[in-house]
C-alpha cells in the first residue's frame, strides 16, 4: 500500500508554495545581476542575488525568471522519458517585502536573500505558476511514494535519481534525498 504524505498546513499563507531552485535575471535599473530563487508561488519568491554593501537592498526590480516546464511523473518506463524539461522564461516585477536571515547552515556567503511579491502579474503568469507550483508538489509527492517502496522494489532506484534531477536534487545518496525531500515537502504551505 502506498503512502501519501500529508500537507501541513498554516493559517498565514494563502498560496502553495515550492521549493524550485531556478536562475533569474534581475535588473533595478541601475544594476543587472544574475539570482537563484530558493522558492516561488503564484504570488510570490524568495530568491538570493550578490549583496552590495554600499547600497541598500532595491524595492522594485525587474525580472526574467528560468522556469521548468514539468510534466506529472509516471509509471512510464525510464527509457521512455525525456532526457531533458524544457524550460520557460517569465518576465514579471518584483516588489520586495523583506529581507530574509537564512540559517547559517543554508545561507551562502556574500548572498542577499530577498522575498518579494509579484507586481501586477498577468493572469497567464498566475495560471503558469499555480500550475507550476502545483506539478511540482504532486510531483515530490510521488518521489516520496517511490522512495518508500524502494525497499521493495530496488528497480526504482534509477528512476527515483532520474526524477530527483528533474526537481533539482542531483547527486544525493538516496537517504540524504529521502530527508531533503520530506523537509522541503513539509515546508510547503497552505492555508
């Protein structure tokens, strides 16, 4: 019998969010520096750009965001699945809200982390990240099922590495991905 872990849920968040590890372009007018998002919802992001110290974080900067473009995982034989996703790029404004202190064992040196709302997205980005967001965590949830019948079936092993890269989990032991996953699965959000 398979396994569904269970979503936490939070009285402060209204969306659901996803730990997507993804490049952005990000530019306030004066400046144009390359990001990584630590995670994204429909209405939102937590990413890290280089820290500046002689000036102060910016309010609005504009972005060109690389998404995945994931598909629902499968019982689909290994040999059949595409090598690679394909990727899309958002462009949408971010109005930051915060700056964020990351636990030390997390935060990269000379990195500041940054949550921001999107400004006036359209409803095709919003539709492109609920989507997005939504695969994804169907998606983890599925990995994990794989992981817990792995025990039984040691054939999925292949397949579980190869979809683990699809998410942004490469080259981790499959105990360090089984607890990776449930922490990031557990710190999605909804209300």
């Amino acid at each position: 019998m398979m396994m569904t872990p269970s979503l936490p849920t939070s009285s402060g968040r209204s969306t659901v969010r996803a730990p997507i590890k993804s490049e952005l372009i990000v530019g306030n007018g004066k400046e144009i520096c390359l990001g990584k998002s630590s995670n994204i919802s429909s209405k939102g992001i937590l990413f890290q750009i280089p820290k500046r110290e002689s000036s102060p974080p910016p309010q609005v900067v504009s972005t060109l965001i690389k998404l995945p473009s994931l598909s629902p995982f499968d019982n689909s034989e290994i040999e059949s699945l595409p090598l690679n996703f394909d990727h899309q790029v958002l462009r949408v404004k971010i109005e930051i809200v915060r700056t964020v202190t990351m636990a030390p064992q997390v935060e990269e040196r000379g990195q500041l982390y940054l949550a921001g709302n999107f400004k006036s997205p359209t409803p095709e980005i919003v539709a492109t990240l609920t989507s997005l967001v939504e695969i994804y965590r169907d998606n983890m949830e599925y990995l994990l099922k794989m992981i817990d019948l792995l025990q039984q079936d040691r054939d999925l092993l292949e397949k579980i590495f190869f979809y683990s890269s699809q998410l942004g989990y490469i080259n981790l032991p499959i105990e360090q991905l089984k607890q990776t996953l449930r922490h990031d699965y557990h710190s999605i959000k909804i209300a």
